[in-house]
C-alpha cells in the first residue's frame, strides 16, 4: 500500500486558452491535510483530477498509488463529499447513501447495511426514512458525508464541506471529520476557510495560479521567522510605532489580542525594539519570538505567486 494519498508531476489541465493547473506538483502523505486556495486557484480542478474525473493534459497522477486515470479502480478507495448538493429529488437518506454505495461497487445488501452504519455514525439515524429534499444545509452536508463513506474508503475527499453552515454547525461537522481521520481515515480537505484547516489537519497545501504554492505541517508553516516579534507595551501605542517605522521597523496590531507584531529588518536584534521603546518612554511588558499566523503563510503565498506570474489561471 502507498504511504502517499496523491503524487502528482508537472500536471497540466487547460481548457481552451484558460489553464486550470500549470505544472502542479506535489506528494500528499497519509494523513490529514488541508488544500488552501482562492477561488479559481485549481483545486477542484485538482481533486476531479486524483480522483480520475479529469485526465491530465500532460503530466501524471497518482492515488494511493494507481494511476488516476484508470478512475473507477481510484474510486473504489476514495470517498469524495462534493460542494453542491447532489442528492434526487425525492430519495430518502437511506436509498440515497445506499444507491452511493452500490456504485462505488457494493452489493445490495450489503450497500444497505453500510447506509443504515454510516447514517448513525453521521448522527443521521433518526431521519434515515426522510426525503433529503426536506433537510437543512447541515443535515445534508451530513447525508453526503455518509454517503462518502459508504464504501469504507481509504481516503475521504471534502470540497468546502461547510459552506452555508452556521458556527455550530461547522464545528459539530469538523469534529465529526476529526473523529474519522482518527480511525485511520486519510482526509483531503479543500476549502477557503482557514479556521478549518487549523481545526482538523495536521498538513497543509497552499494552491495559486494553478500551481502548489506551498506544502508543510501547519506547525512549520506557523512558524515565525527570526524577524518577528511579539510585544506588549504600556503606554499609547501610536509614538512607538512612530519611532519603530523611524528605524525601519514594520509593525501591526494583532486584532485578536491587541498585541503588536513587529518585524524587524534583517541583521537587526531587539536592541532596535528597546530603543524606540526608551526614546519614547513605552513601557515593555513582553517581547517575545512570535508565530506567523495561517492566514499570513497563505497571503505570502498567494501573493509571491501573483507577483512572479501575470498571466490569467483559473479552475472550472
């Protein structure tokens, strides 16, 4: 068995003049790891790709180690949670996870069976004999991870899972995910929504312009560079600022907690950090190494990108 859930080398999709990936490279381990991307960046274009829905231009791809073209075969071992609601009109939730299953290569009764389990397991036990038609969001993004998970698959495939739910609704749904990626389950979550990244994954792979930008654990990516600090000062924060930029110092308010992050010029050490603060009589409380938050990897990276290519990538 494959230790990589996805290998993919120099993949190229283009639709007419428009190139949804340009060259995309990476190698996805087992485990858990978030795909971050604006809109248009490739990632569905991606995960129709591993999954054998979209057979490359150029380049190769491989799933647990079959080649991503031969589809079925790679379906039979992935689960795949689509972002639009997919259900027929008028299915209950049983027949709808059920009929998933016996497509994904189950036998009747067999497929049944699976759809009465991962209907419980999903919190969907009592509302099994219901039309989907008749849900709420959340519940259907429910009725489509069971069905996901159906087959027992090795590898589950969420693309914006919690589109449309409400605070509580998206941290009972990322639990739930948490718990399946628990018992062995790889996940592949692809979404724009970084606090949901940082809630379940364990690695991250940042995609741009139809490329991955980049690929590293959530902890490696936070981390700060030598230059950044974290500072609390006594004092108006606006004269230290003032003497901080006066010595090429960038500096910002952390909006979850009113702290400063400050970045201090290569070469420099916190020497130029204490010197603003004396010449402007700040008290310092606390100046420490301070982390870089997801949020900041991601528009570093998206914004590098942007910058090195001024050509036009989109994704279907």
């Amino acid at each position: 068995m494959s230790d990589l859930v996805v290998e993919a080398t120099d993949v190229v999709i283009q639709f007419g003049t428009t190139m949804a990936l340009d060259g995309f490279s990476c190698r996805i381990p087992r485990g858990t790891t978030g795909i971050l991307g604006p809109n248009g960046a490739g990632k569905s274009t991606f995960l129709k790709a591993l999954l054998g829905l979209l057979p490359p231009t150029s380049g190769r791809i491989t799933t647990l180690g079959v080649d991503a073209t031969t589809g079925p075969i790679v379906r039979r071992r992935v689960g795949f949670m689509p972002e639009r609601d997919c259900h027929i009109p008028g299915l209950t939730a049983l027949d709808t996870v059920a009929m998933c299953g016996e497509l994904a290569g189950l036998p009747n009764d067999l497929a049944f069976r699976r759809a009465h389990e991962t209907l419980t397991y999903c919190g969907l036990g009592e509302v099994r004999y219901r039309a989907v038609d008749g849900f709420s969001t959340g519940l259907r993004q429910r009725v489509k991870l069971a069905a996901a998970l159906a087959h027992d698959p090795d590898v589950l495939v969420l693309d914006e899972p919690t589109n449309g739910l409400d605070p509580s609704g998206r941290s009972e749904f990322l639990s739930l995910v948490t718990r399946v990626a628990s018992e062995g389950v790889s996940v592949l979550l692809s979404t724009h929504l970084l606090p949901d990244v940082e809630a379940t994954c364990r690695d991250v792979l940042v995609v741009g312009q139809g490329r991955a930008l980049r690929h590293d654990s959530v902890i490696n990516l936070k981390k700060g560079a030598d230059s950044l600090r974290r500072v609390e000062i006594d004092g108006p924060p606006a004269p230290f600022l003032d003497a901080l930029a006066a010595h090429g110092v960038t500096a910002r308010v952390d909006a979850l907690n009113g702290l400063l992050i400050v970045t201090i010029p290569e070469g420099a050490t916190n020497a130029v950090i204490i010197s603003a603060a004396a010449l402007t009589r700040t008290g310092i409380r606390r100046l420490e190494a301070a982390d870089r938050s997801l949020e900041e990897v991601f528009l570093e990276a998206v914004g590098t990108a942007a910058q090195g290519n001024g050509g036009s990538h989109a994704s279907p």
